[in-house]
C-alpha cells in the first residue's frame, strides 16, 4: 500500500489485524462547521472519496440553511452540537470554557437545549443528539444533566470516563495546538494512531480522529489522504458511523454517573 518508511507502523498494524481476523476501528470528527466553505467542501470531497463518515460539530448560534443545503450532498456527513455560540465564559487566566461552572447550570443547559433544537431543526435525520464541546471542556456537573436535555452522547478528547450517556472521544488530534498550530508531525501522528490500535486490540476505544477543517495546513490534508488510502484499501480496517459508536456507547453507560 505504501514504501513511505513514516507509515509502515501502521501498515504492519493493519497487517497483523488482518492475520488476526480483527478490524481496526477509526471513526472521524471535525470540529467548528457553521458555513459552506472552501476547506469545507475540501473535507467533504475527500472523505466522500474514500466513502470515510465524518461527523461535524456544528455551532448552532452560528449556523444556517446554507450549511443544510451543501450537506445534502453529503450523505456521509452527520452533524453534532458544539455548545451554542463557541463563546468563553471563563475568566482571564483560566482555560476557555463555555460549559464550565462560570454560569448558573440552568444557563448551560438551557443553551445546549437550544443548540440540540436548532440543529436537529435545520438537519433532521442527518443530527445526533451528541454533545462535542467546545475546547471539549465540560463541567461535570453539566455532564449529569445532558440527559434532561435530550442529549444521547458525549464527544471530548481523551480516554473516556464513566457517565449516564453514551461517550464516543476522539483520542488522536491531527494538530500541534501547542506549538506550530499547523499539522503535527506525520511520523509522531502515525505512532499515536499505532498506540491506539495496540490499546484497542482486546476491545479497547476506536482510533478517533479529531480534525478542524478551517485551519488545516497542506500537511494536514496530505495526512488524511495518504491515511484514508492506506486504511480504506484494506479489510483489516473500518471506518465508522457515529451511530454505530452511540449505540455501542450506550450500552455501556453507567445510570447516576455523570
């Protein structure tokens, strides 16, 4: 599939899935959709391509039919709530927060309803009532009342805590936040999704995979192709539906945790 020495980790890794009779587990998030763009439709075009889901954590305070019309030509996207309006409410010094404990828990939550309303309004069948928030900060006090709201699932970063609702993370984020803001290393990026496999081989967490349209780099694009390609053109490998991920998520949700 590929001689580039930087992906044969991952080449080897699928192989030995294969000679398992395993499939290795991806699933895709993209954060911060509210317009029809350019990187958009580059997004779109590409996973369609390699017939990739893609789930889009869409603002709702920001967004309107203009996204629904460009995604009902997509149908492998799905589309997610990203809090309501993207705003911080922490203060100076601390970390950015929207759903933090900064404001009344009634305030909160009463913007999620909103958001879930508005989305599932303008997409329909295409919505999930999942919860991505932004700077995937949560509070969890906030956590324990998705519920009440009409929320289904959870989606931040990181290894997954126990809750009342489905949580599907992503665990692997294409960009150097830290650092350059432009696409991490492709080698360092390999070794994460490698490590992730090896975790998941006995039933472990799917490799998520966290990507922001709007400011991907060169990098970052020619990462994702040259992944889909190596992924897509092996039966050792599957791409998932948030739908799957919810319904096996809920499963395992834990009454009274939040």
């Amino acid at each position: 599939m590929t001689s580039d020495p930087i992906w044969q980790p991952l080449v080897e890794e699928l192989a030995r899935r294969q000679r398992a009779g395993r499939k290795a587990e991806f699933w895709l998030r993209d954060d911060d959709a509210v317009d029809p763009t350019l990187a958009l439709d580059r997004l779109l075009d590409l996973t369609g391509d390699f017939a990739v889901s893609v789930t889009l954590a869409v603002i709702p305070a920001l967004t309107n039919e203009k996204l629904v019309v460009r995604l009902d030509q997509a149908p492998h996207a799905t589309v997610a709530v990203h809090g309501w309006a993207h705003r911080n409410h922490a203060p100076e010094g601390e970390k950015k927060q929207e759903l933090g404990a900064h404001r009344p828990r009634e305030v909160v939550l009463d913007d999620l309803g909103r958001g879930l309303s508005r989305v599932t309004s303008l997409h329909a069948a295409r919505a999930v009532p999942m919860l991505v928030p932004p700077w995937n900060r949560i509070d969890a006090g906030v956590v324990s009342d998705l519920g009440s709201t009409g929320f289904t699932a959870l989606s931040v970063f990181g290894p997954p805590k126990p809750a009342a609702l489905a949580v599907i993370n992503s665990n692997v984020d294409i960009m150097d936040w830290h650092g350059t803001r432009c696409c991490r290393d492709h080698g360092l990026l390999v070794q994460a999704i490698v490590a992730q496999l090896q975790r998941a081989f006995d039933g472990g967490e799917p490799v998520g995979l966290l990507t922001h349209h709007l400011v991907h780099d060169e990098s970052a694009w020619l990462f994702l192709e040259r992944l889909f390609e190596i992924t897509t053109r092996t039966e050792a490998c599957a791409w998932l539906p948030i739908k799957t991920l919810i319904g096996r998520g809920a499963a395992k949700a834990v009454p009274g945790k939040g």
